[in-house]
C-alpha cells in the first residue's frame, strides 16, 4: 500500500469522497469513565467545502450527554465491501440552528422526531476535522485479494491501494 498524504482541498476532496460513498459513520464520544468511548452508527447530513461533518441528533442522547463533558469527538468509517476506511478526529459544535434544520430534515429524520422539525430536541453536530487518516483501496475486496496473494507468491510489490493523513 502506498502512502499518499493530502493536504487542503485535495483532503477535503478524499474526506467527501468516502463519507458520501460509506454514510454511516461510527461517531465516538468521550464518557465520564474516561477508560471507554461511546459509540453509535450515525448518518452525516453534510460534508461542507470546509470538510466539516454536519449530523442531526438528540438532546437526549448520550452522545449529546458526553459533549456536554468534551467536545472532542471521533468519526470512524468502514467500507468492508471495498476495503475503504476513513478514521476523523476533530472537535463537536452543537446548536440548534433553525436553518440548518430545515436543510437537513427529511423523511427518514422524521422518523427519530415524533413532534417534526419543531421538536425541541433536535440538535445540530458539526464536526471540524482537526486530523484524519485514510485507507482507500483501488480495486474492489476480490482484486485486492488477488493482488496480494500474488505478491506473497511473487515477492513482487503490487499497488494494492493507498493511505495517509489527511490534513485539512
């Protein structure tokens, strides 16, 4: 696997490219048992031309809880299909801007609040990335297989794919 650092617009280009190809990210809060993380599958709204991560959520969540505590955060994705991966820490904003509501909502977020775009639960998370890291194969799980399997046999180093920082 080659190493391909990406910097600026070229990193924000790479960040957008995976979330909107994987979506569910696993988004990792800090608990007041500082030993474990919390963890829950959740569905970015947006990647923004800055690369921040737009979500909406619960105030009655303990995701929200644990922001309370620390607005550090960690966004982790995972394409096993193609082995794609995408790992993002930075810091959590949360409001409730009306605006950004009113983009975000659908039908599927409508199903999360049961009194609508008014319930005044909803919260805004957004995500600005501080550091990131990336795994971004070039062919699909069986090619990638193969190549590397030949490589074992071969002892021939085959570009199976890259990674590396993003620094955005």
């Amino acid at each position: 696997m080659s190493t391909e650092n990406l910097d600026r617009a070229e990193a924000i280009d790479k960040l957008k490219t995976l979330v909107d190809k994987i979506d569910i990210g696993m988004m990792c809060t800090n608990t007041s048992d500082v030993a474990n993380l919390h963890a829950v599958p959740m569905s970015r709204q947006e990647v923004d031309e800055e690369g921040n991560l737009w979500f909406l959520f619960s105030s009655e969540s303990e995701t929200y809880k644990n922001l309370q505590e620390s607005s550090h955060i960690s966004v982790l994705y995972s394409d096993i299909s193609n082995y794609n991966f995408l790992s993002i820490n930075g810091i959590a904003t949360v409001s409730q801007d009306k605006s950004r509501i009113d983009k975000y909502w659908n039908k599927m977020i409508e199903g999360w609040f049961e009194k609508g775009k008014e319930d005044p639960r909803i919260r805004i998370l957004k995500v600005s990335p501080s550091e990131g890291h990336y795994w971004d194969n070039k062919s699909n799980k069986l090619v990638t297989f193969l190549k590397v399997a030949a490589s074992a046999v071969s002892g021939q180093k085959l570009d199976i794919g890259r990674e590396g920082h993003l620094n955005i």
